[in-house]
C-alpha cells in the first residue's frame, strides 16, 4: 500500500480518507508485513523481524505534478551558486534575539536587523513580492498569501522563522569563517554562519519554491500561506501572533497540513531516512521558592530555608521519571526504522528494539542512553538556585528553578502535580504553609493556597511557560504523509542524490525541543516539522561554526519547489 504512485492503478488506495490513527496502524502492520518483506528482501535482512517496524517505510516515488525548473534546481551550477547567494545575503543581515529582547520597535537596532531582511527579501524575491499579498503581523513577523484559485480549499502552510540565536561575543574568534559572513567554501560545499541551519535555508527555500513557481506559470488551487516568525528562539510570541492571526482570517480547523522546521534527511551509505517529526514534549518551568523567618545567624534554628530547600531537592532527585515505551511515541519507530537499517549502531539497544518483546528491557536499554530515554519520559533538572546575601543573617528566602520537558503521554497537570507532591511532603516534616502561583508575573489575587502559612513560613510553587505535549501527527493511511513520502523519494531518487536504485525510507520522528508549531494546533492536525532538506550531519546549529551544505539548500528548493504542485494536484481532502 505504501508502495503507491500516482498512476491509476494505484489511485484508489491513495484517495481514501484518513483514518483514525490506532486503526491506520494496526491496518499497517498487516499490509507492511508483505511490503516490508519485499524491501528487507532487497536489503539482505533477515524478514523474521519485519512486523515490528510498522513505521519504517520505503515508498514509491511521487510522479512530480509540476517539474518545469526542477532539472534546472538539481543539476545547473550557476542556479545553486545563485541561492547560495542568496542564502549567505540572509545570514548577512544578524537577526539575532535574546531571551530579553525589547518590544518590537522600528526604533530598536535588534528589530532594524529584521526589518533590513524585510527589503533584502523583497529585493531577491520579485515575483513573488508582485504577485503574493505581504503583510507583517506581530511587530516583524511576515505572512505571505498566494492565493488559491478555489477558495474552497484549505490553505498549506509552510513555517519557519527568522530570527536566530545570538553569537556569544567571546566565541567569535573560534569561528571558521566570521558567524555573519555566510562564506561558501567551494571545496567543502559548505555556507558557514549563525542561520546557515536554523532556519535560514527554511526560508529561503520556502520563498524560493513559489518564486520560480510563480515565474514557470503554476497557478496554485489551493492558497499557500508563509508564515515566517521573529523571535522563535526566545518567546515564540510572533508565532502565536501569526497563528492567532490565521485562525481569525481562516477559522479553527482551517488549514489542510503545516510544515516548519524540524526533521530532515539523513544518508547512510547511498539509503536515505527522512524524518518527519510528528510531535514534541510539553514543557514547564517550576519556581520553587522557601519564606522563613529572618534572624541572626548565631541562634539559628535546626534548619534554615537553604537546608530545607535542598531536602526538597535531594528527594526530587531520587524520584526518577520512569521510562515507559508508549506504542504511539513516534521516537519508537524512528529508533525501530535507523537501528534496523543501520543508522544508529548499538547492539544492545538493536537486540531490545527488534527483537525482544519485552517493553521493560527495552526501557533499560534506552536509559543506559540519555539522548535516547528523554524521548520516553518526563525530563526535570534543577537549573538555577538563589538565596541568601550574608554570613550572619539568616536566608529569609531561597528558591530553585525546575526545567521540565514533559512525555508525549503525560501533562503539565501530572507534572506539577508530582513536584507538588515532594513540595507536600517537605511541607509537612517542617510544618510550612503552600500557594500556586500560575505565571511568571502572577498577581496576588490569582494565588491558590494549597496550606495556609505557619510561623515558620511557606512554599511559592510557581508554574511557568506551561505546555502541553503536542498531539501526535498522523502517518500510515493519511494522505498528507503519502505525499511528504512521495515527494521526499522523487527528490532522493534523482541523479542529484541516490539515484533511481536508492532506497529512500520515511519515518516519524520527535526532537526534545519545541518549535513555532505550538501556537498552531487550533489550525489543523496534520503538523509536521520536516522541510525534506537533506541533514548535514555536525551542523553545529546554536553554537560555534554553524554551517549548511550547498547539496543541503538544493535539496530543500527542489523538495518544495514539488511538493507544493503535489498537494495541489494529489490532495482530495478540502
Ligand atoms: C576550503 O576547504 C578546504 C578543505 O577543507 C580547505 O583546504 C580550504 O582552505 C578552505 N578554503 C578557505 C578559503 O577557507
Ligand atoms: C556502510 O558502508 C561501510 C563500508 O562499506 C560499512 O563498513 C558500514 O557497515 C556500512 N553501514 C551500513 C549502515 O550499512
Ligand atoms: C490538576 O488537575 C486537577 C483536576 O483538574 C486540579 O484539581 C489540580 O489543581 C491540578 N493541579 C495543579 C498543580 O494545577
Ligand atoms: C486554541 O483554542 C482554544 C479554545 O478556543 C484556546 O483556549 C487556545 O488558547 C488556543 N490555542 C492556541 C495555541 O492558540
Ligand atoms: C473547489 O474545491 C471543491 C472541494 O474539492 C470542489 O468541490 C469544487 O468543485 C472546486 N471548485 C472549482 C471551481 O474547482
Ligand atoms: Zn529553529
């Protein structure tokens, strides 16, 4: 079934509607069965571990609807140098934010930065920018409109975001190449720059596509939105204002399918695995704060608030996240589909994730790996500490921050619910009173007093910057995966990357961060963090010689430059 094309043979089984998720899967492992034999047949595997890997797929190529300036994209040297130009001109203009960045302002140099990349897009987009309705929303984030020939249908929407993280000053003179110079070693195929990888090349990609689109004569049915935040690496506050924006315009539940930054492609020994992320952990930062009685410290009581505090935190600690393997963490079929063809080697971990039914060794093996076992768990760490100002006065008051990035399958509610529980039991041994406090800036009305306060004072349990775990995106059986698919093997199956005996495979995948994407849900269900650009393996994003390849850039043009024609001409949804 997943080994569909476009032709008419085929067409029924990829027009029909999407199911609910648990039903597409269970569905899938019986079609897989056949189809996955075939491709392990291929590959030289062993096709007794087959029915495990239910979402690792190699798919058939998607005919391209619209392929015009594609060759061009793929293999003309002068059209690559051009959007490298291009590319390197955006990370030339330092759109830097900070966690502390003021208010949008034309009168701000930070914010003149964004505006300066306003009219150097506009210069290296003409087309688009006669053709296309632009409007900023949210102090500088931009939302481009193609229209749609029938209004009917819901929009695409392609995300990324403008701004980038800041270069530390004192980290300049480890760079390569200077982090705003966007220089191109020729040799490497490589762009250096703070943006050559998140999300620069989204953007230019994204702009890109529906210029030359545009300039070849496509005429989308369906509209096609660009909604480009401006401080995503801090607040995500022009996300939301975008987002907002869209659903007032659009409605709720408007949009056909939303692509923003996130997974890529990898390649390992001539196969491809593209990773389209299909949801994100939730999030909450936990102020814990202690009020005690002042006094000097040479009558001290047994326990100051430090002492008491760190009890908290010592219990905190020991009470360790569990690692539970849920059968729809997408993480499972991304570890299942890169062990099995390779990708990630570890032999204890391949043994547990293919071949033993066993879900509890299976979570023993993941924990004896950190990057891998956050993915099934709440994650908590105790990040920044303050109290006391001097040795003869007692700490009046001490407090600890807790980052939590909270399980796909749990909830803010069930996260503060359990550190309220240590906050309880300290509470209690030392006869201390508790109040709530949601938000950063809560108010003292909008205390919740959980123990009144005693003589020996009280806990401030503060929530903050709460998110819920993101709702998982739909795979197997929707349409919308089968043309990211589709799209995803026509472009890797091209001389440009593997040629047409490549295997390409597809396979949800989720990351530990968050992105733009958790101001939009009110939008559609079919969220998926994949722009189908090659990943560049040591791309350095955040930090010190932060690059991009060349081959990276084509790859993420010629992806959207056919996967916008592909919704258009393969979608059967409104
Ligand atoms: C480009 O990369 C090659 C290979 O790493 C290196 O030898 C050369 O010095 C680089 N060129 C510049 C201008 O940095
Ligand atoms: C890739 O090829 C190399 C060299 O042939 C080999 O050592 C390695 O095991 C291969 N990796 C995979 C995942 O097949
Ligand atoms: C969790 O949810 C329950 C039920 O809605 C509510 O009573 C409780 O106050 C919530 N806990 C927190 C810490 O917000
Ligand atoms: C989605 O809609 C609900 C109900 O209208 C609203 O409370 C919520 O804030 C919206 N979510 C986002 C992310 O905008
Ligand atoms: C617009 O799309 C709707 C939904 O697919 C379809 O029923 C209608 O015929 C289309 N209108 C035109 C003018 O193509
Ligand atoms: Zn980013």
């Amino acid at each position: 079934m997943s080994d569909y094309q476009a032709t008419g043979e085929n067409r029924t089984i990829f027009q029909r509607k999407n199911k609910a998720i648990s039903l597409a899967l269970k569905i899938a492992v019986l079609v897989i069965l056949t189809l996955v034999s075939l491709t392990v047949y291929k590959l030289g595997f062993d096709s007794e571990n087959e029915v495990i890997c239910t979402e690792c797929d190699s798919y058939g190529a998607l005919e391209p609807a619209f392929t015009s300036s594609l060759d061009k994209i793929l293999y003309n040297r002068e059209y690559k140098q051009s959007i490298i130009d291009k590319l390197a001109g955006a990370i030339q203009i330092p759109t830097e934010i900070f966690d502390d960045s003021p208010e949008p302002s034309p009168d701000v140099q930070l914010w003149q930065n964004f505006q300066k990349l306003h009219d150097y897009l506009e210069q290296q987009f003409p087309e688009l920018y006669a053709e296309v309705d632009v409007e900023k929303v949210g102090g500088y984030g931009l939302l481009y409109t193609w229209k749609g020939l029938n209004s009917t249908l819901k929009p695409l929407v392609l995300m990324a975001h403008q701004d980038v993280v800041p270069v530390e000053p004192s980290t300049v003179d480890l760079w390569t190449h200077p982090p705003f110079s966007g220089f191109y070693n020729e040799t490497e195929d490589l762009i250096y720059g703070r943006g050559a990888c998140d999300t620069k090349p989204l953007v230019i990609s994204h702009l890109e596509a529906v210029e030359l689109l545009i300039k070849d004569g496509f005429k989308p049915q369906r509209t096609v939105l660009i909604s480009l935040g401006c401080d995503e690496e801090a607040a995500g506050a022009c996300a939301a204002k975008l987002a907002e924006h869209i659903e007032k315009k659009y409605g709720r539940d408007s949009v056909y399918a939303i692509l923003d930054e996130g997974g890529g492609v990898l390649e390992e020994n001539g196969s491809y695995f593209a990773l389209p992320m299909t949801a994100e952990k939730g999030y909450l930062d936990a102020e814990i704060t202690l009020f005690t009685p002042g006094g000097h410290s040479s009558v001290p009581p047994d326990h100051t608030s430090i002492g008491i505090l760190s009890e908290f935190m010592v219990d905190l600690e020991k009470d360790i996240y569990e690692t539970h393997v849920g059968e729809h963490n997408p993480a499972l079929d991304m570890l299942k589909c890169l062990t099995k063809f390779g990708a990630i080697k570890n032999k204890d971990l391949e043994r547990h994730l293919l071949n033993s039914a066993s879900k509890k060794k299976l979570a023993e093996a993941l924990d004896a790996e950190p990057v891998y076992k956050y993915l099934f768990k709440t994650s908590q760490a105790l990040d920044i500490i303050s109290g006391g100002i001097k040795a003869n006065a007692l700490p009046e008051s001490v407090s600890v921050l807790l980052n939590n990035r909270i399980d796909i399958q749990s909830s803010v509610n069930e996260t503060a619910e359990r550190i309220l529980g240590h906050i309880r039991a300290t509470a209690d041994k030392f006869d201390l009173g508790i109040e709530i406090m949601i938000g950063r800036d809560a108010k003292e009305g909008e205390v919740q007093v959980i123990k009144p306060t005693t003589p020996n004072g009280h806990f401030i349990f503060k929530l903050m910057d709460p998110l819920e775990p993101a709702p998982v995106s739909p795979t197997l059986g929707s349409e919308i995966w089968k043309i990211l698919a589709g799209t995803t093997v026509s472009t890797y199956k091209t001389k440009a990357f593997g040629g047409k005996h490549s295997d390409v495979y597809l396979t949800p995948g989720m990351g530990g961060g968050n992105t733009d994407t958790k101001s939009y849900w009110n939008l559609t269900k079919n969220i998926y963090r994949y722009g189908g650009a090659l990943a560049l393996p040591g791309s350095n994003e955040h930090t010190v010689d932060e690059k991009n390849s060349g081959a990276s850039l084509v790859s993420g043009v010629a992806f959207m430059y056919q996967f916008i024609p592909n919704v258009d001409i393969y979608s059967t949804e409104a």
